[in-house]
C-alpha cells in the first residue's frame, strides 16, 4: 500500500507568483542577512527590547509564541531574490524554522512555514516540495468525485467518533476544509484533541482516500474564516447556515480501493464496478437513462 507523508518539518515552498496573502519579507535595503532576518522576526513577531541580536534568542522567542499557540498556524515568509542574499544566513534561518516545526509537531500542533520564492532552474527545494505534495491532482478529484466524506475524531478519552459530511472541499495542496453545519460533537473533539481522519470514496468507482491530520476550528469571528469558508460557500448554499469551518492540514494520504481490485483484477475494471454499483443501488446513469 503507498502511503504518501509529509516530512515532520512542514516548510513549504511555493513560488512568488503564488502568493495570496501576506508574508514577512526576509529582505532589508535589498539584503537578505543574519541582520535582516533577525529584526524582520523582532518586528513582526513583537521580539521585547532585551532581545539578543542572535539566532538563540531568536530561536527561544519563537518557541514562545509556538507554546501560545491553540492550534495550527501558518506562518508566511517571502524571500525577494532581486535582494543581495546570504545564502548561508538563509540557511541558518531555514534550519531553525525547522526546528521550530519539529517542536511544535512534538506538541502535536500544526505549524507550517511557507516560503514564497523565486525558484531558480532545478532547485531542490522546490523539487522535494513537489515530491511531498499531500494533496495531488489525484486526490483533488477523488474529493470532487466522492459525495460525502466521513470525519473521524477522538475525545479526551480517546472514544472515537465518526459522523458524515456532504459540505467539504480542497482549499490548496495542504488542507481540506469541512464545513460545521450540525457537527457539536466533532467541534468538541477537535477542540480537545486536533488529531483527525477523513475518508471519503466515489461510491460508484469504488475508490476514494483516507486523510490523516490535523484539524482546527475557524470560527465566524476570525479573520481567516472568510479565506478558509470560500470553496464550501456554494455548497452549501443559504439553507444551510455555516457555524464554523474545519481546517484538516494532511499529513498522509492513503488511498481506499474496494477489495474487487485486488482479489479479482483480471475481471475488475473502474468501469464494471460502476456498472455493478448501478444494479447494486437500483439507479442509472444520465448517459444510460
Ligand atoms: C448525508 C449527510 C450529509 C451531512 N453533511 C453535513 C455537513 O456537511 N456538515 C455538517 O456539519 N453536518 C452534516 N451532516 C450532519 C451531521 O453528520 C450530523 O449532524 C451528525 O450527527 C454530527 O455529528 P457530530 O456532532 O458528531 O459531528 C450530514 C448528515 C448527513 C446524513
């Protein structure tokens, strides 16, 4: 079985073009260095006076804010290329945002740094960030194909509980959105314990995908909410008034294929599970009817 997983360390990489929303620029009077990094994080994070100049300091303020975090935060960067950069400064400050991460990932939350960048001709970085993708093309159309997806969640004391949701969507190649229609125990849960799992299948092909993660609640008072609401809003639709979204961030993708695949290939084809889904189900096809 192929299981596709994210490295614990989630920076991610996208190009400059990409970029939808605001982001820290790394750079200062067209330098990237050790000195403009450092007090574009004092700045933007609030750094106190007593603040050392240096990536330690830097690295402990950091820490304090990821220990004030209630769930998954993403924190944007952007790097201009146009800028003089220090390449060993950036990889300093790259090496402890990834420290970060796996501390936060440690604490069970879910911090991802995306970087917004000017990718030059066959650089690593953005080839690993393709390679990692959780949510592919595969996945995207699996979700658009499938009508209900089934979100499994734990309580304090770890009683599972599972319930069916029609409203959900792929937001970007990280994270599926939910909507919280009638969903109190879900909220509560996610509340306590942010680890998830998603599944959902085209009942008809016969094949779908689970999603394992990490979920948080965007309340209608947020700021993000309007962001994150956005794919499910003609889903749903006026008759059914949106409390709050659910924000699963993938770690695993792992695909679910009915066992005919497998147990009988030779005679097992997307098409005749369709077919067999059909006289199962007692329905048929537009083109068929
Ligand atoms: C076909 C179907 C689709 C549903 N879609 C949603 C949905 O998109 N969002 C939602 O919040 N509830 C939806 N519900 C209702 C919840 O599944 C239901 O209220 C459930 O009891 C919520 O359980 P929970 O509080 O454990 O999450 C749907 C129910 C059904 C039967």
């Amino acid at each position: 079985m192929s299981i596709q997983t994210r490295k614990p360390a989630a920076i991610i990489w996208q190009h400059s073009a990409e970029r939808d929303q605001p982001a820290i620029s790394l750079d200062e009077n067209s330098k990237l260095d050790k000195e403009s990094v450092l007090n574009k994080l004092r700045e933007s994070f609030n750094f106190p006076d007593y603040f050392g100049d240096n990536w330690d300091a830097a690295y402990d303020l950091l820490l304090d804010y990821v220990d004030q975090m209630e769930g998954a935060a993403t924190w944007r960067f952007s790097i201009n290329r146009a800028s003089n950069v220090n390449e060993a400064d950036l990889a300093d400050w790259i090496h402890m945002m990834t420290d970060l991460c796996t501390y936060a990932e440690s604490r069970g939350l879910a911090l991802r740094i995306v970087i917004h960048d000017s990718p030059k001709a066959g650089d690593q970085a953005f080839e690993e960030e393709a390679v990692s993708e959780i949510i592919t093309s595969e996945v995207r159309e699996s979700v658009e194909r499938s009508v209900l997806c089934w979100l499994a969640t734990t309580d304090e004391n770890g009683q599972p509980n599972v319930s069916p949701k029609e409203v959900f969507a792929v937001a970007d190649s990280q994270n599926i959105v939910v909507a919280n229609i009638a969903s109190p125990r879900s909220a509560r849960n996610i509340r306590a314990n942010q680890k998830v799992c998603l599944s959902f299948v085209d009942v008809f092909v016969q094949k779908g995908f689970k999603i394992i993660g990490t979920a948080t609640e965007v309340k209608r008072s947020e700021p993000e909410y309007s962001h994150w609401v956005a794919p499910l809003l003609t889903m749903a639709g006026d008759r059914y008034p949106i409390h709050s979204v659910f924000v699963v961030s993938a770690i695993a993708a792992e695909p679910i294929v009915a066992p005919s695949y497998r147990l009988y290939p030779s005679e097992t084809t997307e098409e005749s599970q369709i077919q067999s889904a059909l006289r199962t189900y007692g329905v048929t096809r537009d083109k068929d009817g």
